[in-house]
C-alpha cells in the first residue's frame, strides 16, 4: 500500500500497558518506519467528556503517555507528537462540523451506548460534549486531511462517522472546488488486543495491566500469576493452548503471548503442552524471559527520555507547532470553501 497519511490518537491515561502497545502503539511505529506521514495526538479534550470535575491528573498523564510513545520507538523527527488542546483549530472544526450531523445519529453511536451502559450513566444526564464526542474525533482526523487511522476495532464507528461528515461537507460546500477532505479508512491492527493474565481484556482499571516498561522482576511475576488450563494440574497432564474451535473461546494466556512474543518458538511449545511434556512452571520461566527480553529497549529507551524532561517537553512543543501549521492550512481551506472570513474584516 503506498504510504499517505494517518492520524491517531489516545486519551491521555498515564503510563500505558503492553495491550495499548500491542494494539495499537505498535502499529504506529511500523508504520511510521514504513514512511507514512505521522501526526499522533494526545486527545486531552476527549478526557473531559467523561471526567470533566476532576481534572488534576491532565498535565502529568499527558507527560506519562507521552514518554511510552517515545519509550515504543515513536521518533519526533519523523512523526509529529502532539496535544490536541494546543491546537486550537479542533474545536473550531468541530463547532463547523457539528452542524452537520443530527442529534439523532450522535445518539446511534455504538461506542456512546457502550458507555452509557459501562459507566452507568443515565441517558438524561450525557453532557452536550459527551454526545459530541464523535464529532471532536472527526475533527481532529480531517485537520489532517489523514487518510488512514490507525484503530482499534471498538473505533471503527468513529470513522466511518467522520467519512460521513467529509461526505457531507465535500457535497455542500465544494460543488465548485476541489473537495477539501478525503475520506478517510480504519486501519485494523493485525494482531488481536493481548489479555491480561487473568484472561480478560487488559485495562488499568481491571487491574490486570503489564505495564510497557515494567522491570524483570515485575514481568516474572506477572506471567506466573497467569491463568492456565485448569485441567492440566500436574506437570506432565496434556494441556490446550489454542481457544476451542468452535467458538474461539477459552484458551491459555501464556501461549498467547508466546505466539506474540515468540512465533518461531511457539508451535513446539504447543505441541509439547498438548502432549503432556511441558509444565506451566517452566513455561512460564521462559515467556517471562522472553516478553523480558523483547521489551528491554523500551524499557532503556523510556530512562533515556525520563531523565530529561526538557526533552520531553521540547518534542511535544515542536509537535505542536508542526500539527498546528497543518490545521492552519486546513482551516483556510474550510472557511474559504464555507465562505467564512479568515481575518476580522467585514467587506460588503
Ligand atoms: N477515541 C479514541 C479512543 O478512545 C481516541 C481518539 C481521539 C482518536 N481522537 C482520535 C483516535 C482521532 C484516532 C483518531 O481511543
């Protein structure tokens, strides 16, 4: 595929842990090596939508992220790393844009339901922000004029959302220009989002989580708490790595990891757990070198950025500088076609 331009995004949530690498960070970094125009933002404004009171943690979980994007492999030199807050731009694209979609269809948004239902959250109390959520998102990926956005499954709706609104802002406002917006494709991480070692979804919040930069120590100890299969009690009962074949379901973590973090090794390892040959305890000893192994750069990479936070500092600010070139232009682009002023002149 030749390469164009992505746009991606995360809530600032601090630290990360391997399942935001795995699903996604990892993703940014191939393709950033494979030559793709990158533009990856800290989505503080989104953080508000569902925890607008409490806002004391913003500053230090933006730094935290931050320095695991660099920790990943992400270089400031060839990918623009930046706040969305310092852009002021988004939230003049997303007050145009959201004219052009109703409430109605806000409402249908899967990922808005979800939440509704996860948080508990009663319908009647949804902030105005809330409900616009979406459209922020969108906002933030055609600033960019982005191309692809490299997400997650749960995002999908986002984007074909935000094609949506390019469809419908291309059709009303370009019928004598060029169109200013693309419409922009998901770009599906390959590997499936990695579960904790208690088997479920990895998140902070399940306290689950394996974080990006953990130390040996913390690796070794989290891959012996894993679940395995309850059937194979001893060392030498025959186990099942893969999930059952009907469903997909069920299926050993350390395997999975193994197949992650290990693929030549890991259709021997199977094969010796099915025949009764290999014990968890062992097993376990190994992955835990391995994912020790396979994460040591970015655990040295992150006390490289870590010691000097001016560092830090002087990537985002040039990022943010770089992102807002872009949306100034973009900007220009949308008020021309939408036959809005630039400057505070009025003309007759
Ligand atoms: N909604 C995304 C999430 O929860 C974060 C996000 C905000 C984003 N703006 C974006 C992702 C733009 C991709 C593109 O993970």
């Amino acid at each position: 595929m030749k390469p164009g331009r992505i746009l991606s995004g995360m809530r600032p949530t601090g630290r990360l842990h391997l399942g935001n690498h795995v699903g996604a960070l990892e993703n940014w970094v191939r393709l950033q090596d494979e030559g793709w125009a990158n533009f990856h933002m800290v989505a503080d404004w989104h953080m508000l939508t569902t925890g607008h009171e409490d806002t004391s943690r913003l500053q230090s979980d933006t730094y935290e992220m931050v320095v695991d994007w660099l920790a990943a492999g992400l270089d400031p030199k060839r990918s623009v790393i930046f706040v969305q807050s310092a852009v002021k731009e988004h939230a003049e694209l997303h007050l145009l844009f959201s004219m052009l979609v109703t409430k109605a269809r806000l409402e249908r948004v899967p990922t808005l339901k979800e939440q509704i239902r996860d948080l508990h959250l009663d319908e009647q109390t949804i902030s105005y922000g809330h409900l616009g959520y979406s459209v922020l998102q969108a906002a933030d990926i055609l600033l960019y004029k982005a191309t692809h956005v490299p997400v997650g499954e749960d995002q999908v709706p986002h984007v074909e959302l935000t094609r949506e609104i390019a469809r419908r802002f291309n059709f009303l406002y370009c019928r004598d220009r060029e169109p200013v917006f693309p419409e922009p494709e998901a770009q599906l991480t390959q590997f499936p989002r990695l579960r904790g070692n208690d088997g479920n979804r990895m998140s902070k919040s399940a306290g689950n989580a394996l974080m990006l930069a953990a130390s040996p120590e913390e690796i070794t100890a989290y891959v012996r708490a894993a679940y395995t299969d309850p059937k194979k009690a001893r060392a030498n009962d025959p186990g099942r790595p893969e999930p059952d074949e009907r469903d997909g379901h069920g299926g050993c973590v350390v395997w999975e990891y193994h197949r992650k973090f290990n693929p030549e090794g890991a259709a021997e390892i199977a094969r010796q757990c099915r025949a009764g040959e290999l014990g968890c305890v062992p097993d376990k000893q190994h992955l835990a070198r391995v994912l020790s192994e396979a994460l040591a750069p970015i655990r040295e990479r992150r006390q490289r950025w870590a010691a000097d936070p001016d560092a830090v500092r002087d990537v985002v600010a040039d990022g943010n500088r770089r992102a807002r070139a872009v949306a100034e232009r973009t900007m220009d682009d949308v008020r021309a076609a939408m036959g809005l002023r630039s400057t505070a002149e009025v003309t007759p």
